[in-house]
C-alpha cells in the first residue's frame, strides 16, 4: 500500500485508509480512484499528486 | 491567422487555466507572458515550509522550460507587461533587460495575482517589514531570518497565523501583534479563534491581541516595534530580530483600471470571469467574480476548469460547491466553509474536548456554512456532503 501526497496543499492520500466518506473503501489503489477525482482539501486533480514513500512522516 | 491565447500570471490561476484549456485545444497557440522567472510552485506550502525544511527550490516542482513544454505554450518569463490595449488587442510589455515589445491576443486572461498590503508605519525601519507572498519572497524570508531567534508577525490572519505556527515548529520565539480580539476574526466564529489563540499559545507564541502596530524603528542590528492598545491607546515597543507583515492582499487592478476594464475591489467578472471588455477574462487572486473576492486555491480550480469551455467556445459560468479552507496549524488545525455573503443565519457553537464546532445556520434552520477546530476536524467530509446534498 502507497501514499500520495497533493503537491500543492499538502494533503496525503493513504491507499491502507482510503477514503470512505468519498466512497474509496480502504484499499482502494490510486490507479483505481476516478481520473476526474479531486483532491478533498485543494480541489486539484490526480496529476497534482505525487506518490511519497510508504510509512514517511509526511 | 488566428491570434494566440494570452495568459498573463504564472501563478496558480495562470497555469491551470492554461492547462485546463490545453486539454480542450491542442491546436492554437498559447503564450504565457509573466514578470517572474515562470516556476511553477505551490504557494500555500510558502507559510509551513520552514518546519518540513523545504528549501524555495524543492517548492517549485517545474521549471518555465518544463512548464512550456507540458503546454506547448510559449512562455515570456521575466517580462512585465505595461499597457493593455483592449482596442486593438495588444499588450506593451517590457522584459527585465528592458526591451519593449507589443503582443496581439485573440483572447486574452488576467492572472495577475495580488500585492500584499503595506502597513503605513511611523519609523525608519518600515522596509524591513517581510511579506511573503511568492517564491522570490520566500528565499529572501529564509534568508533574513536564518540568524534570527526572535520574530513578531504582524497579522493573526490566516496566512499569519499559519507563518506563526510554522515559526515556532522551527524553533523561533515568536509573537503576533493583531488589533482584532480573537485571530482569523474574518474567517472564522469566535470560539474556533480562541481554541487556534490557546494552542498557540501553549506552543509557545506570545500574542498582543488587540493591539496595532504603530512604528517600527532600526535598534542595533534588531528591530524596535511600537505597539499601540486599541481600548485605551496605552504603547509598548518591543524588540525583535525580524518582522513578518501578514496583513491581507490587494488584487492587482491597476492594468485593467489603466485599460478602462471594469474595477471594483478586484478586477470585476461576471460568472463567466469575463470582464468588461470583450474577449478579456480575469480569474484568481485579482479577480473580483461577481461580486466576490475568493483568494484560495479551490474557486481557482473550479475558475480555471470553467474558463476552459468559455475560451473554447462554450460559455460556461463558474458554479462553486461549498470550499473548505483547511488552515494548516498543525498546533490546532482547524478547516472552515465561509457562508454565503448574502445568507441571513447564525453560528452555533459547542466546545468538545480539545476541539470546537462551529454550525453556521441560516434562518430556515439549513446548514449553510461551518467551521471546525482541533478534534472536530474530522466530521469535515460529513458536514461538507450535508452542505453539497
Ligand atoms: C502564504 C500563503 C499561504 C496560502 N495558503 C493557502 C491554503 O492553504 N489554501 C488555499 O486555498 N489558499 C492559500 N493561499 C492562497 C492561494 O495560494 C492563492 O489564492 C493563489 O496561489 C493565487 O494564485 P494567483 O495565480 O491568482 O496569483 P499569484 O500566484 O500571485 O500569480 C500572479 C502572477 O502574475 C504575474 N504578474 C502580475 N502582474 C504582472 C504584470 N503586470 N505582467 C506580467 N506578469 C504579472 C506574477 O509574476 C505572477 O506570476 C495562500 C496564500 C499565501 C500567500
Ligand atoms: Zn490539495
């Protein structure tokens, strides 16, 4: 399981936690979220994610 | 031939209308003309960089060179432009080696951002004053305060607020002057305010709540800062190594206030971020959407996307969803949904342990708008999906 942090707000994407109050149950990979999907705090899109290594502080 | 588009501004606004439109036509030319060096970086990590030790340089994820080649765009970096001719469609514009030139547009877009406000202070030291609100500001921000221990922001705005937290998270004794009773007083209901004062506070900081500055004077190689109590005008000065102004932003209007477009706060649009004149369209921190100021980055996103169509032809107005702004101190983080101006309502509030919430209720008993501190951040998606229902 990855993480993916939004390059311009900051905000992490946990694939282990996903994100169910938006409908991504736990688990859920980033290949498999919606390429319309925006980030929850920011509103940019996926290609404003990268991903950062599994278990970092960030 | 077909006029370029023309996107004036290479900050968010700028770049992600180009990129939306991009999308949508692979074919016209797209030039890109800003008086920066085109760095495409995240502004909002400006004010908690310091503590994650990110340097400007791992801020900026692209360079214009990259930027230019991802938009197939042409893109005029460290060039200002002067004068905007709307009836002939052209801009003057003149690079930093001071060559003139003139450019036509076929459409043109405005994202030229904002200035920070500069406080009119007595004293001699009144240009030492550090607002960052770009990159370039921020290396010099680094700079000045990398053998600094003390520091004073002036602001307990948002952006103040977030500088303060990020200050103390690197080690600095700080304190935050405000003539407001309660921090982010404009954006949030009292009792949020007071939790973010509290945990700041217990971090470390030292607030002078109620208090304006009123001179900032040279003291050795510090800074004498004249404080003034608004209830009874009583002054303390305090001394400091560097100060911070946060004090708010004034969109950048005199361009189209030259060009005769129509101004107000901020350069006037209608839903469709068309300004008075024809074929020119404004969005970001200096447009002024009907009737609003909405300086953040979400109504950006949703400007830039709808803008997109409007440029392709398909006149789409901007519809906004509600916008949490998710204010990042970390000491207390704390997120707020701003009601709607002209919506008639009340905030309730109610502590909960370590947090607050905050319901702002219109009068019908609707949720229209809500802020939550500390612990009650977490029934953000809950709240958000009500309001969106
Ligand atoms: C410290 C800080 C933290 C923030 N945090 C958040 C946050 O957490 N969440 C949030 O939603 N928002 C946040 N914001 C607000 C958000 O970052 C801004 O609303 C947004 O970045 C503005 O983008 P912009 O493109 O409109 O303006 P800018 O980024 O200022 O871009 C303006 C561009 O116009 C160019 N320009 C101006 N005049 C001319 C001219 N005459 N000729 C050529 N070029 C010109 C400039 O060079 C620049 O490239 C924050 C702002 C600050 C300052
Ligand atoms: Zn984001």
């Amino acid at each position: 399981m990855k993480k993916w942090q939004c390059l311009i707000c900051g905000f992490v994407y946990d694939e282990a936690q996903g994100l169910p109050e938006e409908g991504l149950a736990p688990g859920t990979r980033w290949e498999d979220i919606p390429d319309d999907w925006l980030c929850p705090d920011c509103g940019v899109g996926k290609a404003d994610f990268e991903m950062i290594e599994v278990g970092s502080a960030a | 031939m077909q006029q370029p588009l023309v996107i004036v501004g290479s900050g968010l606004a700028g770049y992600t209308a180009a990129r939306e439109w991009r999308k949508l036509d692979r074919e016209r030319a797209l030039v890109l003309v800003t008086a920066d060096d085109g760095s495409f970086y995240s502004k909002p990590m400006l004010s908690n960089a310091l503590a994650g030790g990110k340097t400007p340089q791992q801020l900026a994820s692209f360079s214009a060179e990259q930027m230019a080649a991802q938009l197939q765009a042409e893109i005029l970096i460290r060039h200002r432009v002067l004068q905007l001719d709307i009836d002939n469609r052209t801009l003057r514009l003149r690079s930093d080696t001071g060559a003139e030139r003139t450019l036509a547009y076929g459409q043109l877009v405005l994202a030229l951002g904002a200035d920070p406000v500069r406080l009119p202070l007595n004293g001699d030291a009144g240009n030492e004053l550090l607002a960052i609100n770009d990159l370039q500001d921020y290396k010099i921000f680094r700079q000045r305060i990398a053998d600094a221990k003390s520091l004073l922001v002036l602001g307990a705005g948002f952006v103040g607020c977030e500088f303060a937290n990020d200050l103390l998270l690197a080690g600095y004794q700080v304190t935050v002057a405000d003539p407001m009773s309660a921090p982010m007083q404009r954006l949030v209901p009292p009792a949020i305010g007071q939790g973010l004062a509290q945990a700041l506070e217990q971090a470390g900081a030292q607030w002078r709540l109620g208090w304006a500055a009123a001179a900032v004077d040279h003291h050795a190689d510090q800074l004498r800062v004249t404080l003034r109590r608004l209830a009874d005008g009583a002054e303390e000065s305090l001394v400091v190594d560097r100060v911070v102004a946060a004090v708010g932003l004034r969109p950048r209007r005199e361009l189209a206030q030259a060009a005769g477009l129509k101004t107000e706060r901020g350069i006037v649009t209608d839903a469709c971020l068309a300004t008075s004149a024809s074929g020119v369209y404004a969005l970001g921190d200096c447009a002024e959407i009907n009737g609003e100021l909405l300086p953040f980055v979400m109504p950006i996103m949703h400007c830039a996307r709808a803008l997109a169509k409007t440029l392709c032809g398909q006149t789409t107005p901007v519809v906004f969803p509600a916008m949490p702004i998710v204010v990042k101190t970390p000491a207390y983080p704390n997120v707020v949904v701003i009601p709607p101006a002209n919506v008639a309502g009340e905030w309730r509030s109610e502590q909960q342990d370590g947090g607050a919430k905050s319901l702002f209720i219109d009068s019908t008993g609707k949720l229209r708008g809500f802020a939550l501190g500390g612990t009650a951040v977490g029934e953000k998606a809950g709240l958000l999906q009500t309001l969106n229902g």
